[in-house]
C-alpha cells in the first residue's frame, strides 16, 4: 500500500504527473534487477586449497593493467590466500557476449572482454 503525502492527497495531480510519478516508482522496483544484471566484477572462477583462476572484464581501451576491476580481483586473491600469493600466469581468455538495454528494441549487443589470473598462495 502506498502513502500519499499530504499535498497529493488534498490536490489533483495533473494525468501526466500522475503517470510520470507511476512510471518512477516502477523504475525504482526494477533498478536493482537491472543493476544485478549488469556485467559483473572480478569473481573466483577455479578454485583449489592452494588457489585458483579469478576472472574479470577489462574495456580494450582502458586494457587490463588499468581496469577497474583489477583491484577487486587482486583483493579476492589476497582474502583466498590469507595474505601472500604469487601469479602463475594471465592473460586474455573466453570473454563473453550480453545484451544491454533498458527497453525492447532499442538493445545493443555488447561484447565484453575478460582478463584471467591464475595464482598460487604461498
């Protein structure tokens, strides 16, 4: 059940307001189902007692040094090991293809690439 404030409930709100203040509490509901659906973060892909692969998205012009996600994906070694680590190997690997967009037909395709670490804890 939803309040209404005193203002709305003592005056006529116009149709369009009306419809416009519908459409936003709608958003809001669906705002975090589309934000989980976003690309995700640095995530542990493989795992063993002594390590595993992490995996994050990286933009081609912003490279994989430099992304964002790097920190998060150095952080997740660092909580999995306890503290020291060693990389093995990274590189490039399988990246994945979504579909992005808030309304029906006005979608794009967007091709996102991913940055794997294989590590080892020391």
């Amino acid at each position: 059940m939803v309040r209404n404030t005193f203002l709305e409930s003592n005056m006529m709100l116009p149709d369009h307001k009306k419809k416009l203040k519908e459409g936003s509490r709608a958003l809001l509901l669906l705002l975090p189902l589309l934000l989980t659906g976003c690309g995700q973060g640095a995530t542990l892909l493989q795992e063993s007692d002594r390590g595993g692969v992490v995996v994050y998205p990286f933009k081609g012009e912003q490279g994989a040094m430099l992304a964002t996600f790097r920190k998060d994906a150095l952080a997740v070694m660092k909580e999995k090991c306890g503290g020291a680590y060693s990389i093995i190997r990274e590189g490039e690997t399988k990246g994945r293809v979504r579909v992005s967009g808030p309304v029906e037909g006005a979608q794009e395709v967007v091709q996102e690439r991913r940055w794997g670490i294989e590590f080892r804890c020391k």
